[in-house]
C-alpha cells in the first residue's frame, strides 16, 4: 500500500510503500466491522426510558361509576390505560442494550477500516507533528496543505505540549494517540494523518493481533 508523506512543514516529500498495511480480499471484515459499530453505538445507549403500568401510576382504585345503568363500558379503575393519567401498556422500560465484542471481531474490524480508508486514499504520513511556536494559525496553514477540506484526525504516539496548544481550538481537527486508535475513529473523519512513530505503533498492533 503507497502513501503520501509529508514533511512537518505541510510539503509533499515522497511516497512510501509499507507493504505490512493490511489488505483484506473481497468482502473480508466487512461483517466484523459492521457488528463493531453497531456494538459501539448500542453500548453507547442509556436505556433508561421508562413508562409507569396501570399499578405504578398515582391514583384511586375506587370503581369510577357503577357497573351497570350508565350506558357506558364498564368501568374498574381510573388508573387503567384507557383513562387520561393512566397506566401505558407496552410501552418503554429500563434495558440494557450493551453488546459484548470479542478481541477477533475488534482486531479483523480495525484492519478492515485501515485497509478501506487507505484504499480510498483518505490516510497520509508525516514525519512528525511538530509545532514550534504552539500557534493555532501556523498549524492551521500547514494542515491546509495536507488537507484542505473535511474533517481531519491526526495520529501519533505522543503529542508534546505544543502541539495540543496549537490544535485544540482548530474546529476541525481531532488528536488521538496511536495505542487507542479504533475502527471508529477511522470512519468518522474524511482525512487521516500519522506520524511515522504512530504508524509503527499501528503496524505493530496490527502484527500482534495476527500472532
């Protein structure tokens, strides 16, 4: 797999070949990535919608009229589902709606996003993000060059102090350490740019989940 690199200047240097990215045949994965991000947003899920039965609502239990002689239904309680201020029926209760993932489904999902977001071209490298006077402007002028447009998230080991100083405040832009980079981070954001080091640390997640 070939990609762009750039320097920490914002400038196209190379293209570099790293033939340890993983390809995937077919539709390999794309089952494992699907049930990953499903799982991601259900566990995301409070469930805590709640609706009171006809026995939890407030209310008399004294019969509303007699049963007969009224020209009506007949009536028990108030506090039934068919009354104003009633009970609901069937309605929302308290759930949990967290899925359990297994490791192989996690690690087959992130090869899946890395191999399909390079594969469209959306991940470059740098050789390192580096900012000298922590200013948000520089850097900003300097992601223009590598991605002008979309939402941009940007991966290394570890970011020093000015670098967070001078990418914070960009709306656009998100920072996150390679060690935690998941399937889902890889699909939110239209660019993708990894440092050197981080793309090592990836690789070697990569192999060691293969292993």
């Amino acid at each position: 797999m070939k990609f762009k690199v750039y320097s920490p200047e914002g400038v196209e240097v190379s293209e570099k070949e790293i033939a340890e990215w993983p390809v995937l045949e077919g539709e390999t994965g794309l089952m494992a990535l699907r049930q990953y991000l499903l799982a991601v947003r259900n566990n995301q899920r409070q469930g805590n919608a709640c609706t009171k039965t006809r026995s939890e609502v407030s209310g008399t239990g004294k019969k509303p009229f007699k049963q007969k002689g009224t020209g009506g239904a007949r009536q028990g309680s108030r506090r039934t589902v068919i009354w104003r201020k009633g009970g609901v029926i069937f309605g929302p209760r308290p759930r949990d709606f967290s899925e359990k993932v297994n490791q192989k489904m996690k690690d087959l999902a992130f090869k899946r996003a890395l191999f399909d977001r390079a594969s469209d071209g959306k991940v470059a490298l740098i050789q390192r993000f580096e900012s000298a006077d922590a200013k948000t402007k520089t850097f900003n002028s300097i992601l223009g060059k590598m991605a002008p447009a979309g939402r941009v998230l940007i991966v290394d080991d570890q970011f020093d102090d000015k670098m967070v100083l001078a990418a914070r405040n960009i709306e656009r832009v998100e920072m996150i350490g390679s060690d935690t980079l998941s399937a889902t981070d890889l699909l939110k954001f239209q660019n993708i740019i990894i440092s050197e080091r981080g793309t090592d640390t990836i690789l070697a997640r990569v192999k060691g989940a293969e292993s």
